[in-house]
C-alpha cells in the first residue's frame, strides 16, 4: 500500500498589489503561496494587482511552493478579469472565496470549464455560518474540489461571537468543517491568526488545529511560517512509532492474526492508515534526496 500527501502545512497569503510581497515570497518556507487578489487588495489596487501578478508568474519567475491565486467572487466587478488571468498563467490552483453552498460551488465550477480550464485545483474558502452548515454538501459537490480554507474572522462574524485565545466559540464549527472534508477526502485548512505580536496565542491555535484534525493553517505573516510547520509537521517518535505499527501489523498477518500488539496497546489494521500517512508527510516535508528518505524498510 503507497500513500501519496501533499503538504500544506502551511499557506501563505501573498497581497499580490505589493511587489515586495511578491519577491520575498520566493524565499520564504511555505507549502503553498495564495496570491491574493481579493481581501488585501483595496478597491483601488485591483486592477494593478491583476497586472502586476501575471506579470511576475508569466515571466519565469521560480517559486518553489505550491501557487494558487485568490480570485475576486465571480459576481464583483473584478472577478471574471481575475479568472482571465488566473487561466493565462502557470499556476496550481484556483481559489474562490465566500463560497456558501453546493449550487454556487457547482457554478463557480461551471463558469471556470467555460473560460477553458478543466485542470486547476479548486479551492475554496469557508467563511459563514450558512457555509459551515451546508459544508458536508460542498464537499460532496465536485471531485474537482480538493481543498476547503476557513476564514476564521468572517466566521466569528457572522456567529456574531468574539474570539478569545482558546476559540471556543468555533470549536463546533471548527470541527463540522473537519468531519465534512474527512467524509470526502478533502484537504481541510484553519483560518489565520491575526494578532502578529501575540507568538503564544498564535502558537497555541496551530496546535489546537493540528489536535482537532486540520491539514495546516492559513498564515498571513512569514513571522508566523516556522512554529506552524512545526506544529503540523510529524516528530521523530512520532515516525519511529508509525514504523512500529507497520512492522507489527506485517508480522501479525504473517502469523495469521488481525491485530498486533505494541507494548502492552492493541494495534488494529486500520492504524496503518494514519502510519503510513505520518511517514509520506515527513518524508515530503524532509526530503532532499531519495537517500534522506525513512519507511518502514529502514
């Protein structure tokens, strides 16, 4: 059994109206880079951004992350020029914002294959309470559909809640988000910590997503990028016991059992899922060369 994972531990967004923003994110130790043309962008730089992001990807500039641009709602008045240029480039994925039901992901989609492309990676941000409660439904809608991004802020205001340092608030919310990726084998992003001074709490909501089952976090500053790879990224024990499991589960079926048995802990087969996941995450995120590669052969 081969597992395949793509990182995104951690997704960037990148205000593309700024030049700066756009250098430096070809050095900077992120999964993904979400070029945004949407919520950073004031009103006025549109247009500008728009320029100026396909000029800088359609030039041979080299980014070693995943790219994806955020695009403008369809219905704005920026949205279809966005979309024109988003098919014009070379990039990964395509991500619409403000996406609160089956129907509109289904159109949104609609409209993409009609501009021309059936290839991108669609994304889409999850940003509302109409959007949490239909979100089983919008992973269901496509299979082109791979990713769900939360936009935590917007979500707090529509629940009409304030968030504190342990988000309770969204925990419900937080977590109908991962059960309906799971349900539909989508990759499932947590919202951007907005306090940059505040290290710990920041911190703290990485690892609060990590436990609670996200794939990564959205990060809106390079200061936040190192603790949250850290935070999503499996640890030596953490490898060491995956191997354990794997190896047990093998000698178990040789032996003609079912489960294995690890220091006393019953060890089901379907143990080896989350195994092999834990050593095809660390080995993409370490590798350098086939030989920096570990595995149950090791």
């Amino acid at each position: 059994m081969t597992f395949q994972y793509q990182p995104r531990r951690t997704m960037l967004y990148v205000p593309a109206h700024r030049m700066r923003y756009l250098e430096k994110a070809k050095q900077l130790k992120a999964d993904s880079l979400i070029f945004d043309l949407q919520e950073s962008v004031p009103p006025d730089y549109k247009n500008d951004a728009r320029n100026l992001l396909q000029k800088q990807l359609s030039g041979g500039q080299i980014y070693q992350a995943e790219k994806i641009i955020r695009i403008n709602s369809l219905d704005s008045p920026w949205g279809m020029d966005d979309l024109k240029m988003v098919l014009s480039t070379d990039v990964d994925g395509i991500l619409f914002p403000n996406i609160d039901s089956a129907g509109q992901l289904k159109a949104v989609i609609s409209t993409l294959d009609e501009s021309g492309s059936n290839q991108l990676d669609i994304m889409v941000n999850i940003e509302s309470a109409k959007a949490i409660i239909n979100c089983e439904s919008i992973c269901a809608a496509s299979d082109r559909l791979s990713t769900i991004i939360l936009g935590t802020t917007d979500l707090a205001n529509s629940l009409r809640v304030t968030l504190n340092t342990e988000r309770l608030a969204l925990i419900t919310s937080l977590s109908l988000a991962v059960l309906a990726a799971r349900a539909h084998n989508k990759f499932v992003i947590d919202g951007p910590h907005l306090d940059l001074s505040d290290f710990t709490s920041s911190e703290f909501s990485c690892r609060q997503a990590r436990d609670l089952g996200f794939d990564g976090k959205a990060v809106i500053h390079p200061t936040q990028l190192a603790y949250t790879n850290d935070a999503f990224t499996p640890k030596g024990d953490d490898v060491k016991k995956a191997k354990q499991i794997i190896e047990a589960i093998a000698q178990a079926h040789e032996s003609g059992n079912s489960v294995a048995v690890i220091h006393n802990r019953l060890i089901e087969p379907s143990l080896e899922h989350w195994a092999r996941r834990i050593i095809a995450l660390y080995n993409q995120v370490h590798q350098v060369g086939q030989t920096d590669l570990i595995g149950p052969e090791k």
